[in-house]
C-alpha cells in the first residue's frame, strides 16, 4: 500500500495515508473496532474497489493494472458468509477449480483435516447442502468456504473470520482447516479472535480509518494503546 486513502462516493473518507508492506508468506491478523478501516482494507487488497487515493500493488504491479481472471486466479477472499449454491457439497467446494476431480476435493479435505467431517456426512461429497447452504451449520458453511479456497491454491488469502457460534468440534476443526490453508502463503486475516492475533507474524492496528500500530502481538500488548484496549476486551469476554 502506497499512500492509500479510500472515501465512498459523496461520503467521508474512511481510510486515510495507509503505507505498508507485507512480506510473501507471512501471516498477518488485521484488527481494530468496527468501522474502523480495516474491512475497507481488505478490500482493497482484493481489489474489490479501487483507491480514491494511492496505489495497491502486488509485487511491484498496480492492482488496476492486472487482468481480472489473472487477479482472482491469484488472490481469494473468504468473506464470514461464504455463498453456498443449491447442489452438492463436491460440486460447492469444486466451484473455485471447475476442473477439479472428486479425488482433488477429498484430497484437499483431508489435507485440511477434515477427512473425518466428510466422511460423518450423509453421502460424502454428494450430501446435497441446500438453499444457500441451509442444510449445514454456520461453521460447516465455513469449512466448504475455506476447501472451496484451498483448492483455488492462491498466492494470497485474504480472511474476514468468522465468528458465528459453532459447536466445540466445529470450531476444532475450523482451527485446523485455518491453519492448514495459511500454511506457506500470504495469509492476511481480519482477526476477530485473540487467538489469531497471537499466532500471526504481524498484527495491523486499525482506528479510526488509520493504520496506528504493527508489529507482534507480544511487542503491541506491551505498547498498549488501541491494541492494548482491545486486548484487554478480548481477555474480559473470554472469562
């Protein structure tokens, strides 16, 4: 990001100056309160809208200045609501890869940790999930999100988590299908749990459409500030 700012049409600006760098295959958790920027930043990565201000760029090249079939190939967002179709479970994951066999699905699954999920299913990758996915929990829906861009094998990840109430193995195995899918690429994560912040390489602090503070997680607790606040909360709610 290059001197980034960002303001919806006739409203105010939302995201101001934003400089920084983040480094190939480092994870960074993104955080900050709500309105605070950092869903806009996001974004922006994703090229999912333009700067109003400044340039975005992926290995030295302007984001406008990349093809968007190239882009996507590369760069995936799994928003906290993936869209899920009316068909099977195989045919929703194999939606980022068309191509893809159901061996390549159950493969990507297992690599995931979730041979065991698919194999509890009614009838495996031809479960059919419903009406936006209705037949499956919140974090079912999840992990068919985070398979569907694991299989897309991207260069860069880009997670809004969700934070939907699952049950304890659900969430077990979010944890292990959220480490398998950040493993050895660009991973950059809005981080609505502590524990994200803790494991990334690099936490971003967003307030007020402002980058305020970067770095580990361990160095910003002992900063304090704005991190030093949430923190606290995150603490507070988990007792």
């Amino acid at each position: 990001f290059e001197g980034v700012s960002y303001a919806y049409p006739s409203g105010p600006t939302v995201l101001h100056d934003v400089t920084v760098d983040i480094p190939p295959r480092s994870r960074i958790a993104v955080v900050g309160e709500t309105g605070s920027g950092k869903t806009t930043f996001a974004k922006l990565l994703t090229r999912l809208m333009d700067p109003s201000s400044g340039r975005v760029l992926i290995d030295g090249v302007d984001l406008r200045d990349i093809r968007f079939d190239s882009l996507r190939d590369r760069v995936v967002m799994v928003p906290q609501e993936g869209f899920l179709f009316d068909d099977t479970l195989g045919s929703n994951i194999r939606y980022s890869r068309p191509g893809a066999s159901d061996d390549d699905v159950t493969l990507a699954l297992t690599e995931l940790g979730l041979a065991e999920w698919l194999e509890g299913l009614p009838a495996g990758l031809d479960t059919p999930v419903g009406q936006r996915g209705e037949s499956l929990s919140a974090g079912e829906r999840q992990l068919v999100a985070l398979a569907r861009a694991y299989l897309a094998d991207p260069d860069l990840l880009v997670l809004d988590e969700a934070t939907s109430a699952v049950d304890p193995a659900t969430e077990v195995r979010l944890a292990r299908a959220l480490e398998g899918i950040t493993r050895g690429r660009t991973a950059v994560t809005i981080a609505h749990r502590l524990s994200t912040a803790e494991a990334a390489d690099e936490v971003f602090v967003f307030d007020a459409g402002r980058l305020v503070q970067r770095g580990p997680h361990r160095e910003l607790v002992e900063q304090g500030g704005v991190y030093g606040r949430l923190h606290s909360a995150w603490i507070n709610q988990s007792r």
